[in-house]
C-alpha cells in the first residue's frame, strides 16, 4: 500500500483529503507543521507528499527544495497561492503537480493516483524480479526470498546478465565483455569459470546441483530460474 503524507495545518481540511484517499484504499499520514512533515520523513516511508505552502513553523517551497537535495518523492502542491509565478515556481524547484485552492476532492483524488501510478513506474524500471531473485539496480543488491545474497561484484553482473537473458545462451565472451574492462589485453578465461562455481554455490539450494545456471558445452550458459533441468 502507498503512503502519502498530507503536510496542511487546516486540521478540518487536512481530516477531510485523508477520509476521501483512504476510501480509495491509500494509506495517509498528516502532518499540520513542516516540523512533524520532517519527523515522520525519518520514520516512515513516504510515497507522496501533499504539500501546502504557507504553514505555522514555515514555508512549503522551502520544503521542498529541502527534500530535493536528496529525495524523488512525489510532490503535490495543493495551496491557495495561486499566482502564475507560484505555480511556476512550484514546478521550477521540483514539484511534480500543484493544485490551487478551492479544489475539487475528486480531481485531487485523480491527480494523487495518477503520480503514484508513475512513481510504480519509475520504481519497477529500477526492479528486476525473477522468480524468487530480485534485483534490485539502483542498490546493486540482489535477494533470494527477500534475504539478501552476498555476492562479488563480478558474481553480480554474472547472475544480472544471465536473469536479463533468460532462456537464451550467454555466450562466454558475452559475458567476458560483460564483466572486464573491454581495454584489457588479456582475460584468464578459467576466471569465468571459477566465478560462475561460486555464484552457483550461492544460489542454489543446499544439495541442489545446477538448479538455475546451465551449462552448454562449447558454448556459454543459460539462466534456467525455475525449471528443474539437469545442468
């Protein structure tokens, strides 16, 4: 479920944007000051922020151009400063949309749905899953049943290429390219095999022999995932 925090110090208004997104089956956190916005920034993981400008302790444009030192958090603007050169600020220092005051629910509720749609996205373009393997290629860490696998960074760009082509042949020299600087003169081929050996030991299940990288003799290896075939 997606969080998305509601930073509006109108406690009246800000109740009534979380009664309406939590009937569309979205998890709201308020905040009434930037100070509490910035405590729960710490403790919880936030989707998407909805964002006033003029609040107790502070202003939202300088808020967000804090969070964007750092963050990709969706942003919303929803105020009544309503100028032209507030909104085009807005969107100068990283909002991502901006909704002027008096608003509809049912348009907000939209727009809300509509940058969590994008914010899945973006997500999973950074997201390999594979089975019971995620990769996650932002991170550079890959998991097996969501434990972490402890792996070389020769061992990670193997099992990436292979998952990236699964059911296909990756040729040795494929993935020689893949691993070593294209520069070197020379690449001890036996390097290869000694890693693909240690990637499998790391993958595949205790007693299980070959499970998910098959070899093809002559040739390369192939990402098998799931299939039970003699490797």
């Amino acid at each position: 479920m997606k969080n998305v925090m509601i930073v509006e110090d109108d406690t009246i208004l800000n109740n009534g944007i979380c009664f309406n997104l939590q009937v569309e089956g979205i998890n709201v956190i308020p905040a009434y000051s930037l100070k509490e916005a910035e405590k729960n920034l710490k403790q919880e993981k936030i989707d998407l922020i909805i964002l006033d400008v003029n609040l107790p302790d502070g202003n939202g444009f300088d808020f967000c151009k804090y969070i964007r030192l750092e963050s990709k958090i969706a942003i919303l603007f929803l105020t009544a400063c309503d100028m032209e050169e507030d909104v085009v600020n807005g969107f100068k220092i990283g909002a991502d949309d901006y909704i002027t005051k008096p608003f509809s629910i049912n348009i907000l509720i939209q727009r809300v749905k509509a940058l969590l749609r994008r914010c899945s996205l973006e997500n999973d373009d950074n997201i390999l899953t594979e089975g019971e393997f995620k990769i996650d290629l932002d991170k550079m860490i890959i998991s097996k049943n969501d434990k972490h696998l402890i792996l070389s960074p020769i061992e990670y760009k193997i099992l990436k290429k292979l998952i990236q082509c699964k059911g296909e042949i990756v040729t040795r020299q494929a993935l020689i390219d893949e691993i070593w600087d294209k520069e070197s003169e020379y690449i001890e081929e036996h390097a290869l095999t000694v890693n693909i050996n240690r990637l499998r030991g790391k993958v595949d299940e205790k007693y299980s022999k070959h499970k998910y990288i098959k070899t093809v003799y002559g040739m390369g290896y192939m990402w098998l995932g799931d299939k039970n075939e003699k490797c």
